[in-house]
C-alpha cells in the first residue's frame, strides 16, 4: 500500500491513504490537480463552475508488470489514475 499525495494549483493538500479522502472550497475556474505516490505523477485539468461539488477519485493500481516483479522481488510499481467522477 502506498500512500498518494495530493496538490492543488501548486499547494499541497494532504497525503491519502486507502479510504481516507480530503473535501475542501475552491474558487470557480479552471485548476490543476496534481496526485503522486512518489513514484508516479499524474495530474487532471479541472473546470469547477459557480456552485458546483466536484468529485475525484485517485487510485493506486497494478499496471504491466507489476505482478511478475511482485513475484521476484517481492514489490512492484503501482500506478496511479485520477477521475472525475460524474
């Protein structure tokens, strides 16, 4: 298990573990999420409109490979993928 660490517009907003989320106000307009395990970035453009709740979900996940290196090595890169959730 590996934890994410989550920014917004550049400022760091907390670190997640599996289960945990964070729920905060933003101002309307387009911002930048940024998600990191310490091994893989990603970031998710978002538009947020006046009064709107917007949700994402970042997971960790197993991508190619990982399971043979978790067999050998006993670890292995996990990626990570954030959606916005309708």
């Amino acid at each position: 298990m590996r934890q994410l660490v989550v920014s917004f517009d550049g400022q760091p907003w907390g670190t997640l573990l599996y289960g945990d989320s964070i729920s905060r106000e933003v101002t309307p307009g387009r911002h930048r999420v940024r998600v990191h395990n310490t091994l893989v970035w990603r970031t998710l453009n978002v538009e947020v409109g006046a009064g709107e709740h917007v949700q994402l979900t970042a997971v960790n996940r197993a991508g190619f490979g990982t399971l043979s290196m978790v067999s050998l090595l006993g670890a292995g890169p996990l990626y990570v993928t954030i959606r916005r959730d309708a």
